[in-house]
C-alpha cells in the first residue's frame, strides 16, 4: 500500500508536508519528526469523526443560560490522598493520563486502585508491556483478589475496542499508551500519530459509553510524558508519580484536571504490600534528628489545598575558589543569590568569600517567596553557627530592600504550625498584627512575633 512522508510537531502536533524549523502552531525550534503514514487512509479522519460523532447529539446552539449541568458523578479510589489530587474522587467517564518513570509505582499503584474500583463496576485491565504471569504475580503480592478485574493482553486497539464491546466494563486501565497501535497507521506504536489517534479513540470510548478509562505513560529524560505534548491537552486529568525509585516516598502530582485544582499532592510510601499513603505529610519532610544544629530553619509551604512544613538547611563555608560556589537543591539558584545580595547589602553579612549550599529535605521544590525568610535565616544560622529553635516556623517574603513582606493564607498556614505543636511564629509585623486583632484566633496558642525587616529577624534568632 502506497505511503507518504509527513511531519509532526512533538510539541503541538503540528502536521506538515515538509521539515520546519520553527512549529508555526507552538513556535517551538526544532520539533518537527517524520514519519510515514498511509496516503489512503488520513490518519485524522477517525479521530475527528470520534470527536464530531460525541458531541452530535449536543451540536444544537443553545443559550448559555438554559444549559443545565449534571451533578458530576465521582467514585472514591480508597485512598483518600489520591481522591485528595483528583478533586474528590475520580470523574465517571473521565479520561485520566499518569506518568512517571520506570519503575517509580505506577503499576502498582493502579493494580491497587483496580482493587477499590472493582467494587463499583468490572475493570478491563489491559496491558501491553507485561505477560498475564506477570500480572498475576503482582496482584498476588498486592493482595489483589476480585472477581471483577478482567484482564486482557493486548496491543491492537481494534481488538480491544472488541472486547471492550463484548465485557461492557465500567473502567479501563492501558498499560501503557505507547504500546497501543492503530492498524490503520502505518507508524510503528509510541510514534506521534499512533499516540494521538489511540489517545481519541479512548476519549471517544470515555466520552460516549461513559466509561472511566486510566491511561499509563513513560516519561522522558526531561521528565515529561513521552509521545507529542498535545497528548496532555485532550485528556481531562493528567498525574504525575514522582521520587527516586531507590527512595521510599511517592509524590502523585496533579498538573492538570478538568474537574478539580491543579498542583494537588498526595504522598505514598513504597512498602512490600504496595503503595501506603501518608497522612502526615510533614512528617516526612522533617529531619529525624532531635538536636538543634545551626544552619536549618522550618518553612510552612502550600501544597495545592494542604499546608507542608518543610526543613531547609543550609552550609557555609570559606571559598578556596576566586568565584564562590552556590548550589540549591529545592530553590531557584536565582532566588538563593537574591537573598544573598539582600544579606550582604542590608545586614552587613559578607556572603562574597564563603561557599553557599542550600537543600530542601525531602525533595520538595520551594517555589512561593513565602520560604524567602527561613532560606535566609537559615544561611544566617549556619554562618553565626548559632542553632534555631526547632519549635520555631518562619513564613515571609523578603524584599529587595530587606523589609520582610505578608503572603497569602496566613491564617490557614498558622493553624496548621499550631497543630503540630510549634511554640513560635516568625512573620510580617502588620500581618502578625491583623491576626491577633481577629477574635477567631483566640484559640491559637503558638506565641506570633512580628519583624518588619530581616535584620530584626536576625537579632532575634541570635538573642535567642
């Protein structure tokens, strides 16, 4: 059968005759593949027909103001931590895209989550990867054992469509996108073309059956889910499990959902029987050690909807090199050399001739300015040699001028400090004051101290 050569963007899917530099649909450089496909087929044609033949039924115009919405209907995962990062529970006939690298949980995690939705309809578990022995072998180790969990090995997404038609399952799981091929397309799977008219095909199934399907991806070495970008884009959840795999804590990371927030956290621990999810989320992030040692500073940081205390340690030491290192593990490298500047300019501490590592136990990425006030006060610890006060929590951005600046949620970033036992909070002086004025907060019994610059926050740890 006659083919013809054809050009994808990876970004956007961009499809072209030719080779581009520049995508005109993403304007990204140097994205553009080749790939053969057939000439008498158009590779587009079902996946728009899928889409067109969805929404038939609703393609009447209507006036916004007489569309009434449905109560969305979500089922529970039984993990409160997972439902936490999908909104309240998956969607019903939702379409969901989970990545991570190899390794790092992903099966796992689904083969329990099939266990849990076993108990509301059938689930067709289909993989591409792995052997039935296989599979059987871990929902052994799982502990896995229902009667409503069908299996299917299986490649061919024609076939599976077939089975799909024959079993009526209420979830889907595939395992894993890239090895899902469409007959109909002559690339080979994991190629752009396949990935994006399996990805529709699948929402098609999701859209019009009302069926839940659970799709597994590879990354790449960048960290994001193989195949073309726009793969992301027409799915309605997308979860990333992140953490080292030599490590035991997971991170289920939500960057996208059509039905709930973005950049919610569920964290689990990789243990013999599965995936357990954490509760105490701090727990995790905070040294073991009892002892204070100079140099480490508790920040409260939100995560999505949850409040995370996180510890942040920094070491100072004299530079032997003309240009002093800095390194930040968990911290923007720029944000680290700001508050330097602000140490050395406001507060007479000379930064210039000393080596500068900070770290983020746990792996956590500390993105918000709040975490400016105990990254500084932690390098400022460390270079007095003067330990803090494990009870003590500081929260503040610090500005260019050394003047030590309110952020959002305060109230709900100092219910979860007192909670936890904290005896002292260091923040923004008007802030702090607003808050003990509100009668509502009677009821916290952590002692709140206000300082308007960084220098009085250094006086203060160092009187103490």
């Amino acid at each position: 059968m006659a083919t013809n050569t054809v050009f994808f963007c990876k970004e956007c899917g961009y499809e072209s005759s030719k080779w581009l530099g520049r995508c005109p649909g993403c304007n990204n450089w140097n994205s553009f593949v080749e790939e053969k496909v057939n000439k008498s087929k158009t590779k587009s044609s079902s996946s728009n027909r899928s889409f067109s033949n969805t929404f038939n039924e609703n393609s009447k115009v209507k006036k916004l103001n007489e569309i009434i919405v449905k109560d969305t209907v979500r089922i529970k995962t039984g993990y409160e931590e997972l439902d936490r990062v999908f909104g309240g529970g998956i969607v019903e006939g939702s379409l969901t895209l989970i990545g991570g690298e190899p390794g790092i949980g992903k099966s796992t995690l689904i083969m329990q989550v099939c266990n849990n939705l076993s108990k509301h309809g059938t689930v067709l578990y289909v993989s591409g990867e792995e052997s039935e022995e296989q599979v059987k072998l871990r929902s052994d180790r799982l502990k896995v054992n229902s009667d409503n969990i069908l299996f299917l090995n299986e490649t061919n997404l024609g076939e599976i469509e077939n089975k799909i038609a024959n079993t009526e399952p209420k979830f889907i799981i595939i395992d894993s996108i890239q090895t899902m091929y469409d007959e109909d397309i002559t690339s080979v799977p994991g190629s752009i073309s396949q990935v994006k008219e399996v990805t529709a095909r699948l929402m098609y199934i999701a859209k019009k059956k009302k069926i839940t399907v659970i799709v597994i991806g590879h990354v790449t070495k960048d960290g994001v889910i193989a195949g073309p970008r726009i793969l992301e884009h027409m799915v309605d959840t997308v979860l990333y499990i992140e953490g080292e795999r030599y490590f035991l804590h997971r991170i289920v990371r939500g960057v996208k959902n059509r039905f709930g927030s973005t950049n919610e956290i569920g964290v689990f621990e990789m243990q013999d029987i599965g995936m357990v999810e954490v509760t105490n989320m701090s727990e995790v992030f905070l040294s073991d050690t009892n002892t204070n040692l100079p140099g480490t500073a508790i920040v409260p940081t939100l995560e999505g909807t949850s409040v995370i205390l996180l510890e942040v340690q920094a070491l100072t030491s004299h530079s032997y090199y003309n240009m002093p290192r800095r390194v930040a593990n968990g911290i923007d490298i720029n944000r680290l050399n700001m508050i330097l500047a602000v140490l050395e300019k406001r507060c007479n501490i000379n930064m210039g001739a000393q080596d500068v590592y900070v770290n983020v136990i746990g792996g956590i990425k500390l993105d918000e300015p709040a975490c400016d006030l105990a990254i500084a006060l932690s390098i400022v610890s460390n270079y007095k040699n003067i330990p803090i006060d494990k009870k003590t929590v500081f929260i503040g951005e610090i500005g260019l001028t050394g003047e030590v600046r309110s952020t959002n949620n305060f109230e709900k970033r100092v219910r979860q400090i007192s909670k936890m036992g904290y005896n002292v909070i260091l923040s923004n002086k008007k802030q702090v004051d607003r808050f003990k004025n509100d009668e509502k907060n009677s009821d916290i019994k952590a002692k709140l101290i206000g300082v308007n610059t960084i220098e009085e926050a250094i006086m203060y740890i160092l009187k103490k």
